[in-house]
C-alpha cells in the first residue's frame, strides 16, 4: 500500500512509554492504531445501517424494551444505572 508523510502530535506519555517497551517504529504503531480505529467506525457504522433497516422493517424497539437491555448491559459492565436521573 502507498505511503504518505503526515504530521501528527501525539502525547509525549505515550512516546516514552513505547519507547521503553521497545517499541523504535512509531510511524508502525500510528498506522496499526488508526487501521484499527477505522476497522471499529467502520464496524459501528455497518451496525447503525443494519438497526436502521430493523427499525424500518419491525418499527423501533419498544420503550420497555430499551430500559430492560440497558439495565441488563449496565449489569454485565458492573455499571449502576441512573439513566433515569439524567
């Protein structure tokens, strides 16, 4: 694949600390990281399309519904819940 030379400012925190673990090749780490950050907005956009063709299809997830799965995800995460307060 082509390269092409960019600036990019990164912490300094982060420099050293791959730097210490050995890490010589930042240009490396900088193209493996955003690879994977647009691997992940790549995969969260497939997702919205996919529950936007759901919601068309069946019609939106029900109020009671939605409450029910977050306080279940919030659970699993060791989260306690107070979307009701916000």
């Amino acid at each position: 694949m082509a390269k092409r030379k960019i600036t990019v400012t990164v912490d300094e925190e982060l420099v050293d600390q791959a730097r210490e673990l050995g890490e010589t090749h930042l240009s490396a780490v900088v193209n493996k990281a955003l690879a994977d950050h647009l691997d992940h907005l790549a995969r969260l956009d497939a997702m919205r399309q996919m529950l936007d063709e759901w919601d068309a299809k069946f019609g939106p997830v029900p109020e009671e519904e939605l409450a029910s799965a977050r306080a279940t995800l919030d659970e699993l995460d060791g989260v306690a819940s107070d979307r009701g307060a916000a």
